[in-house]
C-alpha cells in the first residue's frame, strides 16, 4: 500500500514538473519590470519588417464579421490589423493573463479608435475565452509560452465555433538567438496541438527559416 501511494506522488511531482515546461522563456515576465522591457520589444518601430503583420493577416484568411481572438495580445500590436480584417461587423478578443499588457493594449485600441475590440484576462491554464465564441483563435510568438499547453488547448478548442480554426506563429528553434528558449520545434508543436484535438490544415513559413505558420481546425 505504501509503494502504491509513493508512486502517485512520484506520478503527480512528475506531471507538475513536467507541466512548467516554458519556464526558461517565461522568467523575463514574472516582473513587472520585466513585462516592461519585454513591451518596449513588441511595441518596437521595426516590428512591422520583422513580423509582416499584413502578409500574416492575410495568410489567416479572415471574413468580414468574424470574431477573431489574438492570444497573448501582449501590447496589442496586431489589433489594427485584425480589426481592419473582420471590419466593423466583426470582433477582435484581445486577451492576455497579465493586467499591465492588457492596459498597454486597449490604449493602442484607443489610439487607433478600433471599436471592435474586447479584452479578456485569462490565466497561464485558462484563456478565458467563452464557449463557441470565436471562428479564428490567433496566437503570435506565444505557444512557446505555454506552462500548461493541455489546458489551454482545451480551452481554445471549446471557444471555436464550428468549422472554427486555430492558427500558431512561433519560432523554429535554429532559427531562434537562444533555442533553449523555445520549448519545441515545428514538428512537435504540430504533434501536441493534434494530441489534443485538433487537426493541422496548412503549414508554411512566414519568415523563412525564423518564424513558420501552422493552422488547424477541430477534429
């Protein structure tokens, strides 16, 4: 009875370490101070040449009327874009888990008068996001943050409507300053989202060899 019971807690410490998997990429955000510096990245004038914001709108293939979610909004810095994309009939769900992001990112809402955006605070295991609310759930260079991916995917699955898709920038690891920092690479990123309940649609680069795009739909 005894090795029975070490061996649950051996099982549980063993899921619990396992489930903290982005904490090298996540310890720059445990601050405020440390969001702060971050923000000044997301928010840098150069980002438009090194995110092709237009080209990976485009790419979503978004609907006028559709409600889009932009996932780990951070600063906000694709909610023109998205909103632009849905139009004035459609919604953009901004969320994010910390509050000071999701302050910086309704001020660029306000300072580019979308009016067609709502905010969301989730939680690094919950998004947040309410049942059958979204055709198109949108994360930019934040899957590899993920502490808890199981349970966000869960999450993002129930939010989708049907026929809804599930669409993930992120970082190739070669490609990455420090590969450490992403938590995996393409092809394993692909493995878990469809362990999970989905189905990979399309897969291509969008800044070759640093940056791929991979949708999904439901199963």
């Amino acid at each position: 009875m005894k090795r029975v019971f070490l061996f649950a807690v051996l099982l549980a410490c063993a899921g619990q370490a396992y489930a903290q998997v982005a904490a090298g990429a996540n310890s720059g955000y445990k601050t405020e101070e440390g969001r702060a510096r971050v923000a000044k990245t997301l928010a840098a004038s150069d980002r438009e040449g090194r995110q092709k914001p237009k080209e990976l709108v485009a790419a979503l293939k978004l609907q006028p009327g559709q409600t889009v979610v932009d996932l780990g909004t951070g600063v906000g810095y694709m909610l023109p874009y998205l909103a632009a994309a849905v139009g004035a009939n459609g919604k953009v769900i901004a969320q994010d888990i910390f509050e000071d992001f999701l302050k910086q990112a309704k001020a660029t809402a306000e300072q580019n008068k979308l009016g067609n955006v709502e905010f969301v605070h989730g939680t690094d295991r919950n998004p947040g996001l309410a049942a059958n609310s979204a055709d198109l759930v949108f994360t930019l260079d934040a899957y590899h943050h993920f502490d808890y991916p199981a349970d966000m995917l869960a999450v993002i699955r129930a939010s989708l409507r049907e026929g809804g898709r599930f669409a993930l920038v992120d970082f190739y690891k070669a490609g990455f300053r420090d590969p450490a920092h992403i938590r995996l690479d393409q092809a394993d990123v692909i493995k878990e989202v469809e362990a999970n309940g989905f189905r990979l649609e399309s897969k291509a680069d969008h800044m070759p060899g640093t940056q791929y795009i991979a949708i999904f739909t439901k199963k």
